[in-house]
C-alpha cells in the first residue's frame, strides 16, 4: 500500500486542523516529483507528515497523486501506524495511485 500502511491496519478515524502546508518540485528525467511536508494536528497529537507525487511527462499525467489539503482546513482522515489517509473510500484515481501522507514525526500537544 503507497503510504506505507500494512494491510491489515484498517486504521482510526480521525478529524485533523492542517497548520502548514510546503510544497517543493523536482524535475527529473521523466517528469517532475512533488514533495509535499505538513504539520496537522488532532486535539491532542501534532503529527508532521509527506508526500511525494510523481507527474510523468510521457504519460502526460500523474502516476501517483497526494491528497491536496491547504492550511487553516480541517479534514476528516484515516490514521495507521504510520501513514494518514486523506482520500475518501471510493475515491479513485484516473489511472494514477492515490497516495496517503507518511508520518515523519508526531508529538503530543
């Protein structure tokens, strides 16, 4: 599973506050890479996250696609042991992978 989540993890539901959002880009032989990094927090955890999508200049279209959240947003997600799940069950990607965010870091509040 892209984000790192084990499979038998169903994971937790869990309401989120976005704080900050940074977005840096990559070009690379095939296209470009995104590299998103967020601070979210719940009502009692601060988790920092990321997320690399892959935009492919052959296909003319992304492979694998992050969940686009903005700061000062709150979203209802999915936590696993190690990832965050933004999408929502039954959201499908136009042949790309939808990509949950990995947990780099998180502290309590």
């Amino acid at each position: 599973m892209a984000g790192g989540a084990k499979a038998q993890d169903k994971g937790k539901p869990i309401s989120l506050h976005v704080k900050e959002v940074h977005r840096t880009e990559e070009d690379t032989d095939y296209g470009f890479q995104s590299h998103i990094t967020a601070i979210v927090e719940s009502k009692t955890v601060v988790y920092s996250i990321k997320c690399d999508e892959t935009y492919s200049r052959e296909k003319r279209g992304y492979t694998g696609r992050c969940f686009s959240i903005s700061a000062g947003q709150d979203y209802g997600a999915l936590k696993f042991s190690d990832a965050i799940n933004f999408w929502q069950p039954g959201d499908k990607g136009e042949g790309y992978v939808l990509i949950m965010y990995d947990i780099l870091a998180e502290k309590e509040k």
